[in-house]
C-alpha cells in the first residue's frame, strides 16, 4: 500500500465510498480499499470518484487561490518533482535545473501561501492531493 492510502481511507474516501462501490459492482461490505490501492495511478483513479464540488472544495482549501498566481505552473512542478525524487533537494534541484537553495525558496514559499509544509508528511500529502485535483480537473477543462 502507498503512503498517505489510509488518510484518504479514513477522510476523504468516506465521502464517496457507496458511489465507489456501486460503479465498481460491488456490495459495500465485500468492498476493501485497502486491498485496491496499491499504486499512485490507483491512488488518482479513486480521486478522481470523488464528486465535482468535494474536489473543488477540497482544492480551494488546501491551495488558497495559487492556483491563479502566475507562477503556479512553476510552483506545482517544483512541489510534485519534490514529492517524486523522493523529497530529495539535490535530486529536485537538478532535474528541474535549478540551484537547490532556490528549490527551498519554492518549498518555502508554497508553506507561506497554502499555510501547508511541505516538510511535514499530512500536510505534502494535502498538497499532492489538491495539485493532482487541480490537474484532473484542468485535463477536463
């Protein structure tokens, strides 16, 4: 299972767990989640069953508006390479090319504008969820 699977079991998932179960054909009590999310690609399947308001909502919260900033694409990439390298500053740094201090300032900076830190493990998990939201729905757009 991946990390941050049971905050989204026990938060999230409980909002639209009987829908999940119903497109999926199952009875609600044969349903487990733990068993079926073992990947991120499963992780962004069952987002993406959340309703279109949970999602925004849950966007709109946890990103404060950076989602309008001109500097978003900058700031989302740099927070997702982040999470990919994994939170290795050297890594991140130079795959997106950049000097590591001004990686730091980025991580800094998203702490300042969503009140999120990126250093603690709830809240980069609130931000990878709400940058993968905003991603779904952009791809919808």
């Amino acid at each position: 299972m991946i990390p941050g699977a049971a905050f989204v079991r026990k938060g999230i998932m409980k909002i639209d767990r009987l829908s999940h179960c119903q497109l999926c054909e199952y009875r609600e009590e044969d349903y487990d989640l733990h068993d079926d999310i073992k990947t991120y690609g499963d992780m962004l399947s069952v987002l993406g069953l959340l309703s279109e308001s949970s999602r925004r909502d849950f966007t709109t919260r946890v990103l404060r508006d950076i989602d309008r900033r001109s500097d978003y694409k900058a700031i989302r990439d740099t927070f997702m390479e982040w999470c990919e390298s994994p939170f290795s500053s050297s890594g991140s740094a130079r795959r997106l090319r950049l000097h590591r201090n001004s990686l730091q300032y980025r991580l800094k900076k998203i702490r300042a504008l969503t009140g999120k830190d990126p250093w603690k493990f709830k809240d980069a998990f609130d931000l990878w969820v709400a940058f993968s939201l905003k991603d779904m729905e952009n791809l919808k757009s």
